[in-house]
C-alpha cells in the first residue's frame, strides 16, 4: 500500500498557484520524495523529488517539511494543461525499488 | 529528449490469445520495468528487471507473464492467455542507475474480448 496520503481532488484558478499536499508520516530517512503525474490515460510524467531540502526545477517546487513528514508540490502558474491527477511517491534510492502508486489529488484548473 | 516508446498504442484480443507488449527504454537505461492501470484504478507495479534477470514481481505477476530482453534495445511483457481481466493500460518504466528517477512510456491500452 502507497506510504502517503493526498486530498483526492482539488481545484485551482488558472495562473494562480496550486499547493498540493501530501503526509508521508512515517517515511523513513533514506527514502526519497517523488511526484509524479497523469493526464487522462497517458503515461506517469515525472515532475520532481527531494530527500529534505526544497527544491526546484523549470515544472515546479517542492517544500518539505523540516520533520519530513509531509511536503507540498506547488505549481507557481497553473495552466489548464495542468489538469491531472498528482501523485506523492515515497521511494528508496536502491537498486530498482518499484514505485507505490496511491489514488493521488485530482487537480483541476479552472479558467 | 530522449523517451521510453511502446508499441502498439491499442491491442485488440480475444481472450486466450497471446499478447506481446514491447517497449524500447531510454537507450543508456539498465533497470526496467512494467506498470498496470486498470480503468479508474491505481497504477500497479507488476515486474522489474535488471542485469537480464527479474528483480522483483508483484502478486499480479504470474505465471501467464513473462519478460524478456531480447536484443539490446526491446523490453517485452508477454501475456500468454490472456483473460478478461488482463484488460488494462500498461506502462514500461526505465531508469538509469540504481535507484534514480524511472521514465514511463505513453502506454499499450490491451483490450481483452
């Protein structure tokens, strides 16, 4: 079973920021933060990972939380194609540990 | 960019037929793997693979599938009777090194009638 917990949808006005939340609490110290997304039926897009300091990349940012127990993905200007649904993966650097999918947050943006 | 590809897009089957699912990884990817979704569901991991061998299946993982690397480039997911059930989007992932961050294909969607 998938080790996070996500609201299971969410909606945001376009060009604001969308902030999604995810508790990972009992996440342990060598596993990593990832999100991911799906549009419609297309393929897990890969968005971005942490272990515990934020980071940021050109398709968002992520906070986590100093207790590592949960974090947020923020999308500083959410388009319409950034309607998807957004998972919060905790995962090992190791070997080839498969991804735990849960249900995600379906965002949807609003015009 | 590079990208991880599957073929075909849509597979139409009768049940009990056999289906080959193929995948061409990120071409300096050494670990891979195969993903299930199965309409309005979780996406579910069914295999990884690695050095030529499985490293891992899941309980969906049985022994109607089967993978195989066959030349340097393919990755293949073998449905050898396929059920009703087995209707579902799948979903090859690679990734480069160990533990580092896994691509996924745009999907096969098999239909099984």
């Amino acid at each position: 079973d998938a080790k996070t917990t996500q609201p299971p949808s969410m909606d945001c006005a376009e060009g604001r920021a969308a902030n999604l939340p995810c508790n990972h609490s009992t996440i342990s110290g060598n596993e990593y933060v990832y999100w991911y997304r799906q549009i419609h039926s297309q393929g897990p897009q890969y968005i971005i990972h942490g272990l515990k300091n934020n980071e940021t990349n050109e398709m968002a940012s992520l906070i986590i939380t100093e207790d590592r127990k949960s974090s947020t993905l923020i999308l500083p200007h959410a388009t319409l194609r950034d309607t998807a649904v957004y998972y919060c993966i905790v995962r090992y650097h190791s070997g080839n540990t498969p991804l735990v999918f849960g249900k995600g947050t379906r965002l949807s943006v609003i015009a | 960019e590079p990208e991880v590809t599957q073929t075909p897009s849509h597979q139409v089957t009768q049940m009990g037929q056999e289906v080959i699912l193929r995948c061409v990884p990120i071409s300096n990817h050494l670990y891979f793997y195969w993903y299930r979704q199965i309409l309005g569901q979780k996406v579910e991991f069914l295999v990884s693979f690695y050095n030529n061998e499985i490293s891992e299946k899941s309980e969906i993982f049985d022994d109607q599938f089967s993978v195989e690397r066959p030349d340097g480039s393919n990755f293949t997911l073998k449905i050898r009777s396929t059920k009703l059930e087995d209707s579902a989007m799948y979903f090859c992932a690679s990734n480069q090194g160990a533990g580092e961050t896994q691509y996924f294909g745009p999907g096969t969607r098999l239909l099984v009638l």
